[in-house]
C-alpha cells in the first residue's frame, strides 16, 4: 500500500488503507534517494558552469567598490572581474566542491517539495491531494524569489559589514568565507519566503486556527525579527529589515487567506441548505 509514484498504492489509501511502520520507512527511504540522485546531478551541472556561477556570486563583491577603487585597486583583474585571496591550497577546490553543493541544492529544489509532497500526501485528504502542484509550484517560486531578495541586498550588507570597522581596517576576502556567506544568505532567505506555505498548511489541516493568528500578530512581530537575527549570517539592520518586512507581509497574507478561505466555505455551507 506504499505510495508509489505509478499510483498503484493511492487508491487504497484513499479508501482508508493503512501503512506500516516499515512501510512509512521504506517510503521514506525511497524518497530521500531521489532527493539525493536529484542533488548531485543538479551539483553535476553546477561544477560543469562553475565559472559562470563564481562569476555571478562574486558580482554584490565588486558593487562594494567605487569606480575609482575599481581602476587603482590590485583586487580586480584585467577583464575586470573581482579576485579573492587563496591562502590555503585546498581552498580552490573547497570552494568548487561549495558553489557545486548548494548549486544543486538550489536547481533540485523542486524534486525535493515534490518527493516531500509524495510522502505527506498519503495521509490527506483527497480533496486535499489536488493543492499538489500548486505547494510545489509556490514552493520553488517563493524560494528563488527569496534568493534573489538576498542577493539584491547583499551589496549593502556587505558595504555595512565593511565600514562599520573604521578606515584603518582593510578588507580582504577569502573565497571559502565569502562564498559561505553568499549562499548562506541567499538559502536562508529561500527558506525564510517559505513562510506562508508552512502557515497556510497548518490553517488547512487544522492545527493552527486563523483566529490564533490573529491574536498573536504582537506576539509574531518580535518572533519574525528575532528569527530573521538568527538565520541571516550578516546581522546587519539592512539584511534585517529586508527579510522582516516580507516575512510579515507573509504573516498578514496568510491570515487573510484564513479569512476568505473561511467566508467560502460558510457561502457553500449557505448555498447548500
């Protein structure tokens, strides 16, 4: 009664089938392989276009400089492009096997909601398996949407992180650390627009009630904030604001969705009498 992707086992769970424990595990085996098969060959392309995705990563670096530092400074290179300081052998390679990792990480996003969908959707409702497409759909969208946020916002970041210490100190990256920090950033704010899919879920399913929401919106001020100060790596007050503002904005649409969701549904229960 597994699951399966060919469908054989859905009829019966819609039927109110049962699975095991060592079914539940075996499907869950069977989901993390090909989450891992799609991972490492969206890292295969990802080494393949290294150099265009370095470049593209080291882009918010080079906004950091004047015109000017960008002509007398010794950081760029005669085609232009930024250079990072390699102090460690191995770092070059680190580096790769990095941008590759979190690359394929990124372009096998949406294998990764869907294999999570397949495994969660034997205990919904029918009616409840046709939002399919759409979580899978919003899912990817919302978190490229929030990488780019991250990367649009990252030149200030930087430019904050860089002038905070004062004149007398010079700032010379390393590829490791900078490229942690750009993806880190970028994949936390993917997984931040995340958001509104988890509280629109549990609304859905009935665990959390839109009234609750509604009452706690003091409350989920100050959560979102200090969330966002936990899983940005910068910490900067621009990083800050620029995924707090959104996350509430979230916060706000979810409830809403709660609302009419509700309103609809009291329409039908109306129209049906």
């Amino acid at each position: 009664m597994t699951d399966t992707d060919n469908g054989a086992g859905t009829g019966n769970l819609d039927e109110g089938g049962h699975m095991t424990l060592m079914e539940h595990l075996a499907e869950l085996r069977s989901r993390l392989i090909k989450s891992a098969v799609a991972v490492a060959a969206g890292a295969v392309v990802c080494w393949i276009f290294y150099g265009f995705i370095l470049d593209f990563l080291l882009e918010p670096y080079c906004l950091t400089f004047s015109v000017q530092d960008r002509i007398d400074s010794h950081l760029f290179g005669p085609d232009g492009g930024c250079n990072l300081f390699v102090t460690d052998p191995l770092e070059p390679f680190r580096v790769r096997m990095t941008v590759a990792g979190y690359g394929g990480l990124a372009l096998a996003m949406p294998v990764l909601l869907w294999q999570g969908w397949r495994f969660i959707a034997p205990g919904l409702y029918r009616h409840e398996k046709r939002y399919a497409v759409p979580f899978v759909a919003a899912g990817v969208l919302l978190f490229f949407l929030g990488g780019a946020l991250a990367y649009w916002s990252l030149p200030r970041a930087l430019n904050f992180l860089v002038e905070i210490g004062g004149p007398d100190l010079v700032s010379l990256f390393s590829p490791q650390r900078y490229l942690g920090f750009v993806v880190k950033m970028m994949v936390a704010f993917g997984i931040a627009f995340q958001f509104p899919i988890v509280l629109i879920g549990l609304q859905a399913m009935g665990i959390v009630e839109n009234r609750t929401l509604r009452r706690i919106r003091s409350y989920a001020v100050v959560g979102i904030v200090i969330l966002v100060a936990v899983i940005t790596p910068s910490g900067d007050p621009f990083t800050l604001m620029a995924l707090s503002i959104p996350m509430y904005a979230f916060y706000e649409l979810s409830i809403l969705w709660g609302v009419l969701t509700r309103r609809r549904k009291r329409k039908r229960e109306a129209a049906g009498r």
